[in-house]
C-alpha cells in the first residue's frame, strides 16, 4: 500500500474524514440554531458552511481513492506503468521483466530510481580518476615547482590535472543535487498524508481555507503529479542523454535473480600501489609517473573526452533538468486546482487579515 496512505500516525484517511465530519456536524447544528432563532444572516452563513463541510468530504474520498487505485497501476512494482517506461528508458522492450531490490512501490521510488541510475555510477568513476590523479597530479607538481617549467620538458601534464579537478567538483555537485533531492523525496513520501490532513483541518475554519486548500493541493501534487510528471519526463528524454556507461545487465542466468537488471560500465581502475612508498623519491618516481601515463594513454583520453562528457550530460538532465521541468508542471497543477480544493492564493492573505 502506498506510504501515502499508511504515514507515521497510522491513517491519515481518519484525521481527514473526521475533521470534515465534524465540519460538516458543526455547520448542520449551526443552520439549525439560526432557524430556531430566526437568524437569516446566520442561516445563510450555516449553509455556505455546509457545503464546504460536504465537499471536503467528497474531496478527501477523491485523494483517497486515486492514490489507493491509481497508483498501483502507475507506480506498482511490476506490470505498471512506470516499470515498463522505466524499462523503456533503457531501451528493454514491454516484455522484459525488470529485476529491482528493493521493489519500488509507489511513483516517488521510481523517480529515486531514474536518478539513482546515474548517480550510482559516479562512485565507480571518481574511483578511476582518483587513481589517474596521483601520478598527474605529482607530474604537474614536479615539473612545474622544480624545474619551473613544462615546456622545457615536454611533459604539458598541468591542464590534464585541472580537467580531473573540474570534473570531480561538477561530479561532486551533482551528488550533493542527488542526494538532497532524494532526502526531500522521502520527506515527502512519508508525511506528506500528514500535512494534507492538516490542510483538511486548516479548510473547516474561514479564516484559513484558502490555506488549507493551498496545502491540500500541494500535498498532493508533491506526492503524486511531480514524480509522475518526472517519470513521463524522463522515459521521453533519457534516450537521448543517455550516458554510455549505463548498460542492460542479463541476470537471468544468476541465482536467485530473473530478468534485467543495469550496470555501471566504469573503466578500470587503474593499479595504483606502485606509488604507495617511496613517492618522495624523486630520481625513481619521475620516470615510473611518465611510465604510468603512457600505458594508460587510452583510458585517460576515453575518460577526459567521451564519457566525462556522457556521464554529466546524463547527470544534469536527471538531477538537474527534469526535476526542474516536473516541479514546473506540479506547480501549474497546484496554481490551477486550488480553487478545485477549496482555496484561493490571495484569500490566504485576506483570511489572515480577518483572523488578526
């Protein structure tokens, strides 16, 4: 069942009905003691009450019933729509079962998902330039702190240092995106039931239901429409960023395992424990780093051309672009369903002004 509907506080079905009940009790008794006493004014107010106190209801039955019955079939763990576009984003036919643990279970799993596929692979490439960096980076200490130039001896190894610099901090970035992203999402998953109630709660008074609709509205397109919209986003996308060092794994001859799963493609990491002792020996170590570099020509060039640029390219689309572009589009749906949930932008200022 979707963390939606089962949150930290058992059910947030329960705080939400009751409250609208309650609202719905409270202006009931309201109407009748205006007729008792022949209160027009007050009537008239009773019913406008009432009928925000019944939509609420019928609101809260809606929420429920989409994120119980729509969001097994878009975001279940298999036979779902966002397993096969997750598979089609790896370019794996419908067919094709996909082999995930842990199983992703509502839309909010997926999107970790997408982004976690990139972002996985950054930990195994760091590992490749960390190693290239050692001999570089004391070739370009070398020549340039003590012979006092690169020129003289034909050993231009500065500029390949600061390309391994500049692709750890972007890499660097890129995971602190990640990962504050993926923090906010479970934040979301887990309490964002909490706060709709509190948005049902806020609409039962006048004086805060433009707030509470805004919260409602918001709580649910956190939960729902942005990782949905991310979802379509990026299966629509991804092919064409897709990084080269992301490839389609067949487990199906593993134990235990059935169907597809993806792995990293990292290059080697080169064997760097020649350079474990003796590195102050200059005489025997300036020879050894140019030995290095020349063996490793192939790789180095691979990884400071095609797939630095493949892998960040992959990266900021699906940390950085389409979370951008689905924020967009949650947005548009809150501005465009607050009234639908019973709340308007510029009443929140006027209800305050009115409770103060």
């Amino acid at each position: 069942m979707a963390d939606f509907t089962t949150s930290f506080y058992l059910d947030w079905k329960a705080i939400s009905i009751a409250v609208a009940a309650l609202s719905v009790v409270a202006s009931s008794m309201l109407i009748m003691v205006s007729r008792l006493f022949g209160l027009r004014n007050l009537e008239q107010v009773a019913k406008t009450e009432f009928v925000f106190a019944v939509s609420t209801v019928l609101i809260v039955m809606m929420v429920a019933g989409i994120i119980q019955l729509a969001e097994p079939l878009l975001g279940g763990p298999t036979n779902s729509l966002a397993s096969v576009l997750y598979g089609a984003s790896l370019g794996l036919p419908p067919s094709v079962q996909l082999n995930i643990v842990p199983q992703p279970e509502t839309l909010i799993d997926w999107m970790k998902l997408y982004m976690e596929t990139s972002a996985n692979c950054v930990d195994g490439f760091m590992k490749v330039l960390y190693a290239l960096s050692i001999p570089i980076d004391a070739m370009a200490s070398l020549y340039m702190e003590i012979f006092m130039s690169e020129q003289a001896t034909g050993f231009g190894v500065k500029w390949i240092s600061e390309r391994i610099m500049n692709t750890t901090n972007a890499l660097t970035f890129y995971m602190y995106m990640y990962y504050m992203i993926a923090h906010i999402l479970d934040f979301v998953k887990y309490y964002s039931g909490f706060f709709f109630s509190i948005g049902v709660a806020l609409r039962a008074f006048p004086p805060t239901r433009g707030a509470g609709g805004y919260l409602m509205a918001i709580s649910f397109g956190l939960y729902f429409i942005f990782p949905l919209a991310y979802v379509v986003i990026a299966t629509l996308s991804l092919p064409h960023v897709q990084s080269n060092l992301v490839e389609v794994e067949d487990l199906s001859g593993s134990p235990g395992y059935h169907g597809t799963g993806y792995i990293c493609a990292t290059p080697v990491v080169p064997d760097t424990t020649q350079f474990a002792c003796g590195g102050a020996d200059i005489s025997a170590r300036a020879v050894e780093y140019t030995d290095f570099l020349h063996a490793h020509e192939n790789l180095l060039t691979d990884v400071l051309t095609t797939q630095v640029d493949s892998l960040g390219r992959h990266l900021v689309s699906s940390i950085c672009i389409f979370p951008l572009v689905a924020f967009t589009v949650m947005f548009t749906f809150v501005l465009n369903t607050t009234s639908l949930f019973g709340g308007n932008i510029p009443e929140i200022g006027r209800g305050l002004v009115k409770l103060i």
